[in-house]
C-alpha cells in the first residue's frame, strides 16, 4: 500500500500590501507639473513629464487614473498621448475630460469615437458645440442610440455627408426620423425621400415644412421657357430642370396618344379597378414615369394619392375613386369614412396646388430622370458605391426604390 502524499504546510493568504503612499503623490506632482503655466514650464519639460506621467497611469488603479483625469480636465493644452489614453480609459475616467474640459481637439475626440466605447460615444455626442467632423465620426458607427443623442444636441453641427447617413438610417430607426425633421441642417431633397417611409404625423410635417413654392424660380427662368423652345428643346439638361420648374404639370402631349380623353377620365376610369396599363395612362397624363406612379399608387399610408391629385388640378372626388380603385376601404361598420381615407382627404386639403407640384415633381426627377441603367443595376444589388455622390436625386433613388426591387 502506497503512502500518502505529503500535505503542504498551512501558509496563511497573504495580506494585501498597503497601496504606497509615494505613487498617489506621485502621480498628483506630475499632474501638478503638466499643469502650470507655461511661465512656469516649457514644452519639452511639459511633454517630458506627461510621458512619464503615462507610463505610471498604464498600472495604475481606476481611483488614481480618475482624479489625474479630474485634475487636467481644466487643462486648455493637453499632451496629446496623455489625453488620448485618459479619452480611451473607463469611461469613469474619462467622463472628467468629456463633460468639464471645453479644450479637447476634434482629433482626440474622433480617437475616442473610433477606439473607446458606446457610452463614450454618447458623452461626446452631448458636448456642446460638437464639430462636423467629430459627428461624422460618431455616425459611421451605425449606433442609433448615439445618434440620436446627437440630434438632440441642438449646439452640435452635422455636415453634409452626415445628415445624409442619418436619413438612411432613419429608415431602419423610425425613433431618428422626427428628431432629423427638427434639424435645421435637413434639406427639401432629404424631407422628400424620408417621406416614402415616415409616418402620418411626420409626413403632415414634412408637406408643412418643406412643401416649397416654386415661384421665385419660375419668375427668375421665366423667359427661358421660350428660348428652350425655339431650339426644340435639345439640351438634356435644360429640359429636365424647366420641366420641374414649369407652372403646368399635366401631359398635354400624353392625350393625343393616350386611350382617355382626359387624366379625369382615366381616373374615372381606374375606380372599377385600377390595372396596370390604367396606372400607367394616370402617370404619363400626370407628367410621370411609370416608376413614379407605380410608387405612389403602391404606397401603403396613401398620401401620395392626395399630392397627385392637387398638383394635376383633379378634384377632391378623384382622391377617393383612386382609392377606390386601389380597393381599399372606403367606411367602417357604421358607415363613417376610415380614418386612413380621411388623413388623405386631409393632406388633400391643406397643401397648395404649387407646393404640391413640387413634391411631385420632386419625387419623379429623383424615381426616374436619374435613373440610368448602371444606376437600376446598383439599386438592384444594393451597390450603394455605385451611386454619384454628388447626384441628390440618384441618391434618393437607391434609397426610395432599392427594397421596392428586393420585394
């Protein structure tokens, strides 16, 4: 029978050592140097003791690391790799700098959106006065909570490129969409290609607010209408921006060709029933595209209806034979008409004849003049690469139709 193993000796835990007194002092000192003035201190002794000072914080604990961090947020020059490495740290520590020091560069800031964490992201997206570029980056991270403390941040700016992204991503986080309605950066062309997936309340908003007149444009270009004329309207160009600028919305040209008399009677018409080839005789007596049309007569809250039909001149009774002919109910049980047919008859209501037009006209320049068959490729695909940066209506194209052809 073997013996058994020896036992280990009973050796009490270790008490854990006291922290050192001299590192807490320490690191207080150095933060001290880095500090003063630069009466007191120049550069490179300034740069020298912030290098030193980081290599003590990279070991040292939270508590150490949030009262250095607690000490420079008043800072107005920080060195770079000390601010940078507070910026990164727990957001514990680095909440000092992001909510006190109104001196961090947009450079430091955008390293912390790209390296730290989500709650970083949503502190830096509170500052005041948050610059283009550091919005820009907190966007590229896709994260709507972030965003959308961002576009509550009425002091913050948004570029371009940034209001661009956040319209896209409205599509996918309906919270977005009334706080970018409220940004003074949103454009009409922006407006008008969220309305294919807002709301009711926010497409009322969106008709109140960006439902512009053309006036001031047609009294500007109009002599022009005559010039483009006499050269038979040869310039490509030309033709498509006086066409959306023109007082005249429906297809005088289209009724020689067309089955109907008139747009009233192929509306007539489409109450029976509203088929394709009828769809398509409404939108070119309309002055649309096929695609245009397709896309308003298939959007499911039926707005859309109500703009063509004020911007054409029809009738408030036309609203309701198109909807009709969609076969959509018209009344309830009790014989009162639907709440959807009467938020219709409402936008039908209150929009002008002219700003009604230009949301029309709006929507079938960005659905169909850009649309090229390189451009029906990327849409298909998804190939947002594709797209011209610079084209606003390729751009609301790829956004309105590229699930429409994923159907």
């Amino acid at each position: 029978m073997s013996e058994p193993a020896p036992t280990a000796p009973y050796q009490p835990a270790e008490a854990p050592k006291p922290r050192a007194r001299s590192r807490a002092a320490l690191l207080k000192r150095l933060a001290d140097v880095v500090c003063l003035p630069a009466s007191r201190v120049n550069a490179f002794e300034r740069a020298m003791t912030a290098d030193l000072l980081v290599e003590m914080l990279r070991d040292a604990v939270v508590e150490e690391r949030e009262k250095v961090a607690r000490r420079l947020a008043t800072l107005v020059e920080m060195p770079g790799t000390l601010v940078r490495l507070l910026l990164r740290d727990e957001i514990s520590v680095a909440r000092a700098l992001l909510e006190n020091s109104p001196t961090l560069g947009d450079a430091d800031l955008i390293d912390c959106v790209r390296h730290a964490t989500l709650e970083h992201r949503r502190m830096i997206a509170q500052r005041r006065g948050v610059a283009e570029m550091v919005s820009d980056a907190l966007v590229e991270s896709g994260e709507a909570s972030v965003v959308e403390v961002l576009l509550r941040n009425e002091l913050g700016r948004l570029g371009h490129q940034t209001v661009e992204t956040v319209v896209a991503m409205s599509r996918d986080n309906p919270r977005l969409l009334p706080l970018l309605l409220r940004r003074p950066e949103l454009r009409p062309s922006h407006a008008y290609v969220m309305f294919w997936w807002a709301d009711a309340d926010a497409r009322k908003l969106i008709l109140q607010r960006f439902a512009v007149s053309r006036e001031i444009l047609q009294d500007a270009v109009g002599d022009l209408f005559a010039i483009a004329s006499e050269e038979g309207w040869q310039d490509p160009m030309s033709r498509k921006a006086l066409q959306f600028i023109e007082r005249r919305q429906r297809n005088r040209a289209a009724i020689a060709k067309s089955p109907f008399d008139s747009l009233d009677d192929a509306v007539a018409a489409a109450q029976t029933g509203l088929t394709r080839d009828v769809a398509e005789e409404i939108s070119y007596l309309s002055g649309l595209k096929p695609m245009t049309g397709a896309k308003i007569f298939t959007d499911p809250g039926g707005e859309p209806l109500a703009i063509l039909c004020k911007a054409t001149g029809l009738p408030r009774a036309a609203v309701r034979a198109l909807w009709r002919g969609l076969r959509r109910p018209e009344t309830d049980s009790t014989g009162a008409m639907v709440p959807a047919l009467e938020r219709v008859m409402a936008v039908f209501d209150m929009i002008a004849v002219d700003r009604a037009q230009t949301v029309l006209r709006y929507w079938n320049w960005s659905l169909s003049s850009a649309m090229t068959p390189a451009l029906l490729k990327a849409i298909r695909e998804g190939d947002e690469a594709a797209v011209d940066e610079y084209s606003v209506p390729q751009r609301a194209a790829m956004l309105a139709l590229s699930r429409d052809f994923g159907r």
